[in-house]
C-alpha cells in the first residue's frame, strides 16, 4: 500500500477541483491510500474580494510574511506518505499568504521532510518565479521535488487579467461582461488533468520518480512562455521595492497602496510590453541565451 498525501488550499474551489480530478486515478486504485489536508488559516481572506482587501495583502503576499494557520490532524501529522501532491496558487507573483504560512509552519517539516513532492499551480499565468519560491521552502523543509505541474489560463495576458478580476471581485465564474472567455484553468483542462494522476501511478508504486517530469511534460503539465517568464521577473523586481517601501512606512500604507494599485494597471498594459520589445530588440543575443537557459529551468524539477 502506497500512501499519498494531497496538499491545498483554495478560495473559490478551482484548486481543489485540480487536485479532486488529479487524485482521482489514485483514489480508485486499491493499492494507493489518499489522504488529504485542506489548509485553514486562523484569519480567513474574504471571497469574494474587495478591492482594498485584495491589494492590503500585498506588501505581506510578497515579503512571505506568515499567519497563523490551523494545524493538520494528528493521524496526517503521525503518517509515513510515499509522495506529497503540493497545491497552491499565486498571488502578487509568490505563493499566496496561506501556502506560505504553511510552508513557514512547525507543520511542514515533519510533514515534507524526506518525502517526494510533486508541485501543482492553478494560477493565471505567471507561476514562474512563485515555483522558485515554493521550491526554496520545500527544500528548506527537507523535501525532494520530484516534479511541476502548471495549469493555467490559456488566454491572452491582458484578457486573462481582466476576466479574473472579474471573478475575483464578483465570486463567481463567469463571462466578464458578457463577452470575455471564462476566468482561470477552463474546465476541459481541469478534468483532463485526471491523465497526470495516471501517469503518476506507476513511479510511485516504482518508488522511482527519476523520469516523471520529463513524461508530464510531454503530456502538456507545464507550457513555457519567455514573454510571461521575462514579465515575472521584472514584476518581481518592481514588486519587492513596492512591498518594501509600504512596509516601511505604515502611516503611509493607505496612500502607498493605492499608488501600486494605479502602478499595476500602468505595468501590464503600457510598461511591461513595451520594455519587453525594447529588450528583446536590442539584445537578440542575449535573449537567446536567456531563452535557452530558463526552459531548461523551468520545464524541469
């Protein structure tokens, strides 16, 4: 009997119907025991958002400043488990404040320590330098990535951002509009994604996870886009000096914050996208290299 340990969270259900549908497999085999942990947070985030709610939380989203969560149940925290099924989603280009809490927890050490762990994000679109983040505390904490799974909305950057504003101030899925495609990871993704659950089966029961990732894959678990890669690290750069400068000044955070928020909306539709072709004009070369470089690294483990 091999034993799997499903790990979330999620506010509007869209994780948990990514990790139902990729556990699925594993549940109806006789062999694989799954049990599952929903992370809780001790002070819960609104949804439907508001929208001095959703941009407040940034300066900790990104600093991944920890909050209180509720502890596992003891027959989870006193079990052996095979492989660890890590979901989480991103906010503000990190792991969002509960999977950091988690991760940042006295939990998580003896729940991933020693244990192969497969990541899976239900994100937007930009999940890249989140993963990093996500992998730097699975590390810490003693765990072995052993592969990524990335689902994502499948529409344009600037249509995407729209469509999921509208999901998360509204709470619920739907056409923004009338007019946009549906928010998030589309439904036919989502229980298709059942194929990665099943792929997964005969490496844990091998108990070797060496090829994993390369057969995921080529099975469609993570999609490579430089133009979104180049997108997030820029963020992140502009993002730690925003989060920063509003954590320093906490008299000022009102006013700081709803400056970022008018900085946001100018960076995705007017600054990145220009940036991005300025660079890419001007060093083809190194952007070659870059290119190169960054899906080698994130199309792996």
């Amino acid at each position: 009997m091999k034993n799997v340990l499903v790990i979330y969270f999620s506010q509007s259900g869209q994780l948990q119907e990514i990790a139902q549908s990729i556990c699925g497999p594993m549940l109806a085999d006789p062999e694989i025991n799954v049990d599952v942990y929903e992370i809780k947070m001790v002070h819960s985030f609104p949804f439907p958002w508001t929208g001095s709610a959703f941009f407040n939380t940034f300066p900790e989203t990104f600093q991944q400043i920890p909050e209180e969560i509720h502890p596992p149940s003891p027959s989870v925290m006193e079990k052996e488990y095979d492989l660890v099924l890590f979901h989480y989603q991103v906010w503000y280009l990190s792991p969002s404040i509960p999977i950091n809490s988690f991760l940042k927890s006295r939990y998580a050490m003896p729940l991933l320590k020693g244990r192969s762990i497969i990541t899976v994000s239900g994100t937007r679109n930009m999940w890249a330098k989140a993963q990093d983040k996500v992998k730097t505390l699975i590390v810490s904490n003693g765990g072995v990535l052993v592969g990524n799974i990335a689902l994502t909305d499948r529409h344009p950057n600037l249509i995407s951002v729209i469509t999921i504003v509208d999901w998360l101030f509204s709470g619920v899925k739907k056409k923004a509009f009338g007019v946009f495609p549906m928010p998030g990871v589309s439904e036919e993704e989502i229980k298709s994604s059942a194929k990665f659950g099943r792929i997964i089966i005969p490496y844990l029961k091998n108990g070797n996870f060496e090829k994993l990732q390369n057969e995921l894959v080529e099975n469609g678990a993570v999609k490579f886009s430089f133009f979104l890669v180049s997108m997030d690290q820029k963020g992140n750069r502009m993002f730690d000096i925003w989060s920063k400068l509003i954590l320093r000044n906490p008299k000022k955070r009102k006013a700081l914050v709803t400056m970022f928020k008018y900085y946001v909306i100018l960076a995705l539709y007017v600054l990145s996208p220009i940036v991005f072709v300025i660079e890419l004009i001007l060093y083809p070369a190194l952007y070659f290299i870059k290119i190169k470089k960054d899906r080698a690294h994130y199309l792996g483990v």
